[in-house]
C-alpha cells in the first residue's frame, strides 16, 4: 500500500493521540507493580502492541476495552519463546533491562530495522552489572541474549546515543535487592525521555536521585498499581500542527501546555518561525503567517526533525537545524531520508554531519518518496505533499501506524487529500 497526497488547505480540530513515550513506560511499570494497574487513554499502536505483547510474555495479565488496559503484574516469568519487539526501539531496550532482574535466559529481537539500531552501550552496562547479555551475530545489535539476575551496584554507560539505554537501566533497579548507580560517560541527549521515566516511576512508587553525571536509584523498592490517564502526544500533534502552518489552520486538544515531552519544543519552534500560535487550555491552534528562517536545535527532541524540516522548506531565508546527529540512529537515518524527499520535491538543503541547512521559501512539486518504512518520515512527507504542486505518492503507506494510528483520519478530517493505493 502506499499514501497518495495533493494539495490541500488544513481547517478544523482534533484530538490528540495519546503518547508513545507514556504510554511504553505505563505499561513496562505496570507489568512490575504489584497488583493491576489501570492504564486509560493508552495509544495502542504497531510499537505499543509490541510492548504489550511483551510483558503479557513477561507474566502480566492483559485486559483490554477501548483504549482502556488492565494490567496485572507483580511477577515476572521466564519468557517461553523470543520476546520480538518487531519495530520498536523503545520496547527491545526497555524489555532488555526487565529480563536483566530474571536468573533465566531470554532472547529478543525485533524486525530488520530494529535489528540494524545500537545496542552495545546498553549490553556493556548490563554486563558491568553482572548480567550475561550478547549479540547473538556479534555486532552489537540484536537479537540478544540477556541473562541475569541483575544484582551489580555500579554501571557505566554513554549519554548520547539513545536515551532508551539509561531508562531501561532506571525502571529495572529500583526492585534490586541493592542500590544501583548509572554513571554518564558522555553528555545526556534526550533528556526530557529520562525525565519522564523518572516522573512515571516515582508515580508507580519507586524513586531515583540524580546529581550530575550519576542516576542513584535505591534498592529494595518495590511499584505499587497505579489508575493513570496516558497524556497526548508532542510528537504526534507535530505533524498537524506544522500542516496548519503551512496550509491554513489546525487545533489539537488534549495537550497538556507543562508536560515534559521534549517534543513540547514545537510550541516554541513554530513560533518562531513566525506562525501564529495560540494556546486555551490544553487546546493549541497554529495558523499559517509568513513563515521566516531561524536557528533549531534538535538535542532533546530528535522525533521533530523530519517535520521541522518540512517547515524550514516555506520559511524565507536559511534555517540552521543542529545538534540533530542522533537522529541518524532512529528506524532510519533520518537526516539523510528526510533530505532526500526533500531534495526529490525541490527543496535546498545542504547536509551537515548534524542537521541540515535549508534555504527557502521552496516551491515544492509532488514527487514518488521513499518512506524506507519510517512512520516519522511518512507522515513528514505527507504534510510536505499538501503544499507541494501536483500528486506525491509515499512507499509503505500504512506504517504511520507504528506511532500514530488515526494519522490519515485526523489529517482527512483537517481537509487534506490522503489516500492509499494499491
């Protein structure tokens, strides 16, 4: 299947889809809080099934009514078969820290996208800690095989290639019998990522001290169930919200303005960009003004890369995207992807090992683009395609499901031109 676009002009409210982010996290704590945890508003999407799937593996019972899940969790069981976390980077290495408490051997995997992202610094740390945890082919990635129990105190490990490492690492060691210390060796990217699994632990009970270059997590904790309502997602309400920028007006509701998604940086970007923003609530409206170059830097929110860059095309003057260099580690090398639609739609963009630099306002043309099966890439596309002259068609159309499953929906009932194709 592949998604069709065409020009269009955006009018209209929707609903934000609930957080991936939260949603991972809720469900992983929930499965070590003992006793059932109410989890509402839950996205379930191609990588939240992945990791339901998984804990249901990990001996927590599933109930499931709308987007309303129960979990029961509080004992964890050697997995009889590999756990595949299919295309979620997030529940591989989330998982791999939860079998690391386990005295059996379990193997996960994923599908060949996940299979060709980093995984070494999150095995050296787990074997720092005592776990026996391999590559299976050797090269660092998955499939792997972790072994524990999980009973070392201090573990070393780099801070700027995906901050999934060190969440695994926190939500894992509060129910160690001893206290754990996470040392940074290099500086922190995504923190806000870390900052939320922080908040969501200590939500479920469990606490963490953090003081600089070090995560102290005392040991002896245990989670406690939780009824907790999963907010809407930054990531997500991107993609509408810079398709109001562009192409005349959309509103978001359910977005809570103090969340701690770094993806909350959209706000500020559009901005400054020069689009009228308006807030009431937790409702958001952007609409299309003329549109001038800024400066963005992308550490703490890589996911907004792809679409940010789609905005910077229509902004007059050069835009500098940096800091962005991790973003070359997600399901694709998103800054090359991102630069290739791009550059086959018409825009100028000149690559940096880091980011881009886009010189605009662009007249983009419809084009046949390559999503290399990146949901984020896709649905960037996509809101590129409604300004664009004439039809652009995307390969792998439907994996926006991946993180946004009402993607075509919300952006149908907006006014855009979206169809599949055989």
């Amino acid at each position: 299947m592949r998604l069709a676009v065409r020009p269009s002009s955006i009018e209209g409210t929707i609903r934000s889809s609930p957080s991936k982010s939260y949603t991972h996290r809720a469900m992983v704590l929930a499965l070590l809080a003992d006793g059932t945890s109410k989890l509402r508003n839950v996205l379930l999407s191609g990588d939240t099934l992945a990791t339901l799937r998984a804990i249901r593996q990990l001996g927590a019972e599933v109930s499931s009514e709308g987007e309303t899940c129960a979990i029961r969790g509080g004992r964890l069981d050697c997995p009889k078969e590999t756990i595949d976390a299919e295309n979620s980077g997030t529940t591989i290495r989330l998982i791999a820290g939860v079998v690391s408490l386990l005295p059996c051997e379990a193997t996960l995997t994923g599908d060949a996208s996940v299979r060709q992202r980093p995984m070494q610094p999150l095995i050296d740390a787990l074997k720092e800690l005592g776990v026996y945890c391999a590559s299976i082919e050797g090269n660092g990635r998955a499939p792997l095989v972790v072994k524990g129990p999980n009973h070392g105190k201090t573990t070393h490990i780099r801070g700027d290639i995906s901050s999934q490492f060190i969440s695994s690492l926190l939500i894992s060691s509060p129910v160690k019998d001893v206290d754990t210390n996470i040392v940074l060796t290099t500086p922190l990217k995504s923190r806000p990522y870390v900052e939320i699994t922080i908040e969501m632990m200590k939500m479920f009970g469990a606490e963490c001290r953090e003081s600089d270059k070090e995560f102290r997590v005392p040991g002896g904790q245990s989670y406690g169930p939780l009824d907790y309502r999963i907010p809407g997602d930054y990531s997500s309400a991107a993609f509408p919200l810079v398709a109001g920028a562009l192409s005349g007006r959309a509103s978001v509701e359910g977005l809570n303005p103090e969340d701690r998604q770094g993806d909350r940086k959209i706000v500020k970007i559009l901005g400054d960009f020069g689009a009228r923003v308006e807030t009431s609530g937790t409702k958001l409206t952007v609409s299309s003004q003329k549109l001038m170059a800024t400066e963005v830097d992308f550490s703490d929110s890589p996911d907004l890369f792809p679409i940010v860059c789609v905005l910077a095309t229509q902004a007059k003057g050069r835009t500098h995207l940096h800091n962005a260099e991790h973003v070359r580690l997600k399901e694709s090398d998103r800054i090359r992807t991102t630069l290739d639609f791009l550059k086959d739609m018409g825009a100028v963009i000149e690559e940096r090992k880091d980011g881009c630099v886009v010189s605009g306002p662009c007249r983009l043309k419809g084009a046949k683009v390559d999503s290399f099966g990146d949901h984020r890439i896709l649905m960037a596309a996509a809101v590129a395609a409604l300004v664009a002259d004439g039809e652009t068609v995307i390969s792998e159309g439907e994996c926006y499901k991946i993180s946004y499953p009402s993607f075509v929906q919300d952006m149908r009932s907006l006014g855009a031109n979206m169809e599949m194709i055989y």
